[in-house]
C-alpha cells in the first residue's frame, strides 16, 4: 500500500519496538476503510487506538522476521515451517504469565522475550539484539568435479573468503571469513561447489536499552529440529532465572552462555572441515561480534 510522505515521517517516530505492529495495523485498518493511499489522518487515528490498549496486545514474546519470503533473493532456505514451529513454542511456554507474575502492573513492551529470523546474513531483521537471533545458513561444499578456474565464485563473493588454487588446485574458503550465504553455489558452472549443508546460525543474549549488548553466536550451523530445541533450553533458562522481568541478555551469563556452548555447538565437529578443497566441507560460518 501506498503512503504519504507525512504517513511514513510519522511511523518513523512511533517507538521501533512497536513500529512494525503500528504499521501493520495501520495499512489494516486504512484498507478496511477502503482507502489505498495511507495517509497522516491514518496514522495518527490508529496510533492512539493501539497505544491506548496496549497493555493487552503485549503476549510475552515478540517474534518476528525478515522480508525474504516476500520475495528477496537473498534467503538461503524457506523458514516458514520454521517462523510457524517457533510461535508454538513461545506460545506454550506461556510467557504472559511468567512475566505478569514477575512484573506486574508495570508489564511493558520492553520486557517480552525476542525472537527473529533472518534468512541471510544481511540479517535485515537485526538478529544481534534480540534475545535469540537466528540466521539462515548455506554451507558451501566441494565436490569431485574439477574447478575451472573461473573465478564466478570468487566474484559472487561479498565477504573475499574464496581463494583460487594454482593449475586447477581446487579453491580453498576460508572459514574464518565465509558467512555461509551460499552466494557462490549457485554460480559454478561446473558444480565443484555445491550445497554442504542448509540450517541456521543461531545468537542468542542480544538487546538494546540502557545496557544494550550483542548477542553471540553459538559455533556451528543447526537443523531446524536443533533451533527449537536451544529456543527451548532457552526459555527453561530464562523462566528459571530471570526475576523482576529482568531480560535474557541480563541474565545470560559468560559461564551460562558456555553451557549453551557445551550442550549445543559443534565447534569440533565443524572445524575439522576448514581446509576445504575437493571432497571436504568448509567453515562453521557465523563470525558476527559478540560482547567483548
Ligand atoms: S535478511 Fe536476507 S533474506 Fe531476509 S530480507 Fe534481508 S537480505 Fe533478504
Ligand atoms: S558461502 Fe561463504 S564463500 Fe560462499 S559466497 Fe557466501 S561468504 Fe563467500
Ligand atoms: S569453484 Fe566453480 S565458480 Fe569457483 S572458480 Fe571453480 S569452477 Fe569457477
């Protein structure tokens, strides 16, 4: 739907934690009215509609995602099942009660659990201050067919972790650098690289505010199965811990964080394939910065 410059300078000052419900409702409401250009009348009506109840749209948990499966050639796998499979866990962990029993009247926005998908590194939907943040993965391998030389993957590239070999030496990827967007599968013409593994990164403990953090990123690129299962032990860790609505990320200590590192990462696993070359995998992917 359209909108009006006036429309669109206004939702931008609505709170961020809240402008894409805002928004959405917005263009709702403007077309339940009929209306195909949104304009500021429309933004200011359902603005204070929504903020005015919006102690009852809190649930306990924000999830959201980014804007590939609208279209974007970026993503690396479909997380459809994913986005669906991960609201049924939030849901039932019940978290609206956990937190009115914690916080009480004072229950806001700003305490619910976050959780988002991005489906490329691009990360779009900002999954380094969220609580958990997960990222979609493209695991480039090699196969037994020769390398040309072509260098189209080199090219494709964004991160330069793709080294070519001399005299038809298979190219090396640094895992190091690689971001697993899979960029370069799709342009070898001779199928020397292909798809090792399709999964999610996963970061877990970021958040904005007074004491804003970046999550960090478990080593290692996971099934769709394994993100509901540490989005799991999250939740049990969060419910167990956490009093006074304080956030994941306040709560998730370097010792904490380590378990999480002990029960799900897959360092060794991973990083026994770095060398890459014919017939090996390559890196174990997200590099994104943590805390320091
Ligand atoms: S995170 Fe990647 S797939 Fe999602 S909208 Fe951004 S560029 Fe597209
Ligand atoms: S998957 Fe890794 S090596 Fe391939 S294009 Fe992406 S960052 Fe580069
Ligand atoms: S791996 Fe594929 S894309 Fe890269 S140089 Fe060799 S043939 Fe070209």
């Amino acid at each position: 739907m359209e909108w009006t410059p006036e429309a669109e300078a206004a939702v931008k000052k609505v709170p961020f934690f809240v402008r894409k419900k805002v928004r959405r409702r917005v263009e709702s409401e403007a077309s339940e009215a009929g209306k195909t250009i949104v304009g500021l009348a429309d933004v200011n009506a359902t603005q204070k509609r929504y903020l005015s109840k919006m102690a009852s749209e809190i649930k306990g948990y924000l999830l959201d995602a980014c804007f590939g499966p609208s279209g974007c050639p970026n993503r690396t796998n479909a997380a459809d099942t994913l986005v669906e499979r991960l609201e049924v866990c939030l849901r039932e962990a019940d978290l609206l009660t956990f937190l009115k029993r914690e916080v009480g009247e004072n229950l806001k926005f700003h305490h619910e659990f976050r959780v988002t998908v991005a489906e490329c590194p691009n990360a779009c939907s900002q999954p380094q201050i969220k609580d958990l943040g997960i990222i979609g993965a493209s695991v480039p391998a090699f196969t037994d067919e020769p390398c040309s030389g072509c260098e189209a993957c080199t090219e494709a590239c964004p991160d330069d972790a793709i080294t070519l070999g001399e005299d038809e030496a298979p190219p090396v990827i640094d895992g190091n650098r690689c971001l697993v967007c899979g960029k370069c599968i799709g342009v070898c013409p001779t199928h020397t690289l292909t798809e090792g593994q399709s999964g999610y990164c996963v970061l877990l403990g970021g958040k904005l505010g007074r004491h804003p953090r970046l999550a960090e990123s478990l080593p290692g690129v996971f099934t769709e199965d394994e993100v509901l299962a540490i989005l799991s032990a999250c939740l049990d860790f969060y419910k167990h811990t956490s009093r006074g609505g304080k956030r994941f990320a306040d709560i998730l200590g370097p010792d904490d964080f380590q378990r999480f590192v002990e029960r799900f990462g897959k360092l060794k696993a991973q990083s026994s394939k770095l060398k890459g070359g014919r017939g090996k995998g390559t890196g174990f992917g997200c590099r994104i910065r943590g805390k320091s």
